[in-house]
C-alpha cells in the first residue's frame, strides 16, 4: 500500500514536472536541460533541435529525451525535489557525452508515463489530462536483450488521448558473423505473431556512401566531405538485398571546401588570401598568408607594367575585348580534367591581371610598393589600361580618371591599401563564378545578383563570394567525380542558391537531391551499404505498427560502445575478412489501448 501510493505520488510529480516543461517549450525551447529526482535530466527538443532519434522514430513534433543526470557537486543526494538545473553545472564535460540510465530506471519512468497518459487513471486526481509529447529514455544496455532506447508516443483522437506506443530499440555489435543477422521471414512471422496480423507489407532502406574524402589515400587532410545516397524501395524479399533499379533515391552532399585534390583547389587558395585581406580590414591586425606564388609581388608588377609599357604604347590590349587572344593567369593552375567545364577567363581586365601578380603579396610594405609602382605610372600616363565596364573599385575610378589625365591624390597608408587589393580581386572572383554558372546554364545573371552584389558592405560580398565557392566546388565534385550531367547539375545549383540565399554559410551543409538509383547503380551495386534496413509493417493509420531490423557499420546510439553493447563485440565467428563489421539494431513497437 505504501509502495502504491509512494507510486502515485512519484507519477504527479513527474507529471508536473513534464507538464512545466512543455509548457515553457511552447514559448521557446529550453537551453539547458531539467533536472528531476536528483538522478534524471530532461530535455524538451524541437525542430530546431538535432534529434537523437531519428533513426527510429519518424515523429515530427517536439520530443522529451531523458538521461542520467551529471553529478554535481554538493548535491543533496536525498532531495526528491525537482528544479531546474544550473546550467553550468549541467554542460557536459569535455570529450564526455550523454550518459544512459539504467534500463531498470528507464523502465519505471515509462511505467510513470503511461499512467499519466492514461484518462482512466482518475484516482490520481489530475485535472484535464494535457496529451504531451512523445519520450524517450537513454538506456545502459544492461539488460539481456541490450536496450539501448525506451520511448513512449502518446495515440490520440481530436485532443482525447487513446493508446499508447511503446518503443524498445535494442543494439549489438559489431560483428562481420552474418549467422548473427536476422532471417526476414522469421522477422515477419514474430511481428505477425505480436500483433495478430495476418498481413505485413515491407519497406527496404539502404544507404552507400559514393565518396568520402577522408578515406581516399595519400591524403592527411582532415574532412567530413562526404557524399552518399538514401535508396528506398519497397516490398524486400531478403537481407542485405541490393535495391532494384526503380528504388526511389536522394543524393545527400556534404562538402567541405579545401582539399588539395580539388580541381579548383588554385581557385580555394585565391579565396582564402581574399578571406585574409577582409579579416585584415575588419580587424586591422595584418596577418599575410602564406603566398600563392613563389615570386615576389612587387617584381611581378614591374614585369607586368613593363611589359605593357613596351607594347601598349597608350592603348591596352590587356583586355582582349575581341577575344582573338586568350589571356593565361591563375587558372593555368586548373587541373586539365575540369578544363572542359571551369573554363579560363579571356576577358581578364588590367585590375583582374594586377589581382592574379599581387595575390602573392607577403607583406605591408610589399603591398604599398606594389600600389606606389601603380599609381605612378597612371600618373604619369604611361599606361592607359582597359578596365570592365560598371567595375566599381577605388583602382578602376582612379584609371579612368587617369584616362583625362587628373587624378585624386590617394594616400597609401591605414586600411587603404589592403581594400584596394580586397576590392579588386573581389571583383575578379566573382566574375569568374559568374562565367563558370552561366558559362555552364547552371544559372542566369538574374539568379545570381544575390550574390555579386554590391549594395552590401565588402565583408557581406566577401561572405557571398564564399557561397559562390562552396556551390562550384559540389558541382566539380559531381561532375569529376560521379560524372553528373547538366540535367543533374542544374536542379543541384537551384536547390544550392535557394538555400544559400536564405541561410547563411554553412560548409557542414547537407544538400539533398531527388536521383533515380540507376544513375549512381555503378558506385553501389558491388559495395557495401553503411546502413541496410528493413521495415514490416502491419495496420493503418494510428493503429499502424512496425518493426525495423538494421545494420550499420556505425554505432546507432551515441551513448553506448562497442564494448557494451554485447557479446557480438568479440564474435569472429563464419566472420569474411572482407566483409564489414555492423551493429545490429532492432526496434520493436507495441501498442496499448486505453478502453
């Protein structure tokens, strides 16, 4: 009796507790985590939010995640008294992650769950039951079936609560012993049998990674470029089966600019030096790069103004505006295997050459000598360059002021010089993202004025310029690398330039295309997949229930190891050499209805 009603009182405690919580959800999400009887946190996430169980729950509502509460210090161990943690003694050490309860623990707290959920439980005298979001309990893995998840899903009819769903999520692994994978049709039979279905449908998942820029070799650079593709179908007739070739299928791309093996590698250099001049000019705090070319700068420059004084005589071909002769500069740098879709620029103007002698630029002084060579010869009219037409930089003002032979004095000395360097080559690397998308029908002028702009300040057009390169780079990479044609190439740059006119830069971007399978059929047919899994279902609507069997050569659930997740760690077994080690993941539901 005493236990019962101790029982109770623990379940309105808990019920309150959950309740306060979402109700200050609703308003905004809490940033730190809830504590409950001095041994629980409570989270409430939402969209916002990552969601540490996507992988087998496909809810889109906010969700409670609770965990074994950090330890803190001079804590009353006694206290039943629920608060709100103290966000600094709630932050996670360093290197430390979430740390699971005990499945007994996550046992009794869905039991509490439940009986709150439950309108028939009038004895514990809450008013109007408020249906509140699903929950999910970390677990240890310390029961015999390794659970490493409980959650519980509130079913509901109008705002009327009806039944429950309880969730298990059992992992082990890893292991390369395949006598330790499921058989499909035992499978169904058990789901059959659980929830007295007569029929099931299946649904397969599998997902193969088509690149990964890490695991290439000869490389030390580290990446989390990767590209990979989802493939759905349905109907599965054995495990581990490949997909037919009229699965439905999403190319996922996350691209990290900067690897040296990238054809446009050159182009990436370029753009850091123009990320060091901004942040030179933001900061004040000169901090040159390393140089892009062996030469010194200011040498380059007096070849370069020589050589047209010698040949120019007052009139500067440089531009080479009837396109008779192709002007070589940086992008001779460009590997030969993407020539034929990052085409070399023959319209370089005079301030777009000078960029390609000065990016090599190493030092303060160095920039000014290079300026004071410049501004000289315009003063003196012995160069006469071309410059592009609407090119807005202080250098191209004073050229065509140079051009009625009066110009206004300009002082070398502060930030000036370094937002003159800035300016112009910010104005050359947008022309040739412009040539390559344009150049490639990826995208029109129209399209793209978001991002050549200049009615933002130069570090905004800096940090656009930055988006330009991030796109060019997935384009490359899907051209060289999964040879992708304009058909393919040109829904990619829309969902890219929709995303990046929206959002700011984010490298770690997963971009996502609808493809058809048989497109990337020969990166993945002979491979094999990172995750495969399998989906029985019975029922309809809310009273659909499912089943998922998994592997994955990943572990699934963050707060537990390969050295507690099971027997199946040290199982060598009819293990192939060859084959891949995975983790097994199961999930079971079962479905409670309240009469």
């Amino acid at each position: 009796m005493v236990a019962e009603q101790r029982r109770r009182r623990d379940a309105v405690a808990f019920y309150h507790s959950l309740l306060r919580i979402y109700e200050e959800g609703r308003e905004s999400i809490p940033e730190y985590p809830y504590l409950f009887e001095s041994d629980v946190e409570i989270c409430l996430i939402g969209d916002s939010c990552k969601n540490p169980i996507e992988r087998f729950w496909n809810g889109n509502t906010m969700v409670y995640i609770l965990q074994k509460a950090v330890s803190r210090p001079n804590e009353d161990s006694d206290s039943m008294e629920e608060s709100k943690a103290d966000a600094s003694e709630l932050l996670p050490k360093e290197n430390s992650g979430p740390v699971p309860l005990s499945v007994r623990r996550a046992k009794q707290l869905i039991s509490l769950f439940t009986m709150v959920q439950n309108p028939n439980m009038t004895h514990l005298k809450l008013s109007e039951v408020v249906v509140l979001p699903p929950l999910w309990i970390r677990c240890d893995g310390s029961d015999p079936e390794h659970t490493c998840w409980l959650g519980a899903e509130p079913l509901k009819a109008g705002n009327k609560i009806t039944g429950i769903n309880l969730y298990m999520v059992t992992c082990d692994g890893p292991t390369a012993d395949k006598t330790c994978f499921a058989n499909l049709e035992e499978l169904k039979m058990q789901h059959k049998i659980m929830h007295h279905s007569s029929v099931v449908t299946t649904k397969g998942f599998a997902q193969y990674e088509l690149i990964r820029a890490a695991a290439l070799e000869d490389t030390i650079v580290e990446s989390e470029s990767n590209i990979c593709v989802d493939i759905t179908w349905n109907t599965v007739d054995k495990i581990l089966e490949t997909p037919p070739l009229i699965s439905a299928a999403t190319l996922n791309i996350a691209l990290e600019p900067g690897d040296p093996r990238s054809p446009v590698y050159q182009l990436y250099r370029e753009l850091q030096f123009l990320l060091a001049l901004a942040e030179c000019l933001k900061t004040e705090v000169t901090k040159w790069p390393e140089p892009l070319e062996p030469e010194s700068a200011v040498e380059l420059v007096q070849e370069f103004l020589a050589d047209l004084k010698r040949k120019l005589d007052g009139y500067c071909v440089s531009g080479n505006r009837d396109g008779k002769e192709k002007i070589k500069c940086d992008t001779e740098a460009v590997d030969s295997s993407i020539k034929s879709i990052f085409n070399e620029r023959g319209d370089l103007d005079f301030a777009e050459q000078l960029w390609c002698k000065m990016k090599c630029v190493s030092s303060y002084q160095e920039l000014i000598a290079c300026f004071t060579l410049i501004l000289k010869s315009l003063e003196r009219g012995e160069i006469q360059p071309w410059i592009h037409h609407g090119s807005s930089s202080l250098l191209s003002k004073l050229i065509q002021q140079s051009y009625h032979g009066k110009m206004e004095a300009v002082s070398l000395t502060g930030i000036t010089p370094i937002q003159m360097l800035l300016e112009i080559g910010l104005d050359k690397m947008k022309k040739d993202y412009v040539n390559f998308f344009i150049g490639q029908e990826l995208a029109t002028l129209t399209y793209l004025d978001y991002f050549i702009s200049t009615s933002v300040d130069l570090q905004e057009q800096v940090h656009r310029v930055q988006k330009l390169h991030h796109m060019l780079e997935i384009m490359v990479s899907c051209t060289v690398l999964l040879l992708f044609k304009h058909e393919n190439l040109f829904p990619l740059t829309q969902i890219c330039m929709k995303y990046y006119r929206e959002n700011p830069l984010d490298e770690r971007h997963v971009f996502q295309l609808p493809i058809s399978s048989a497109l990337v059929k020969k990166f993945y047919q002979d491979s094999h997949p990172e995750v495969w899994k399998v989906d029985i279902s019975s029922g309809h609507g809310p009273k659909e229930v499912k089943t998922t069997w998994q592997v994955s050569t990943n572990s699934p659930v963050k707060h537990m190891t390969s050295n507690n997740t099971g027997l199946l760690s040290d199982s060598t077994v009819n293990a192939i050499p060859e084959d891949r080690m995975y983790f097994i993941t199961l999930v079971k539901c079962s479905q409670v209805h309240f009469r």
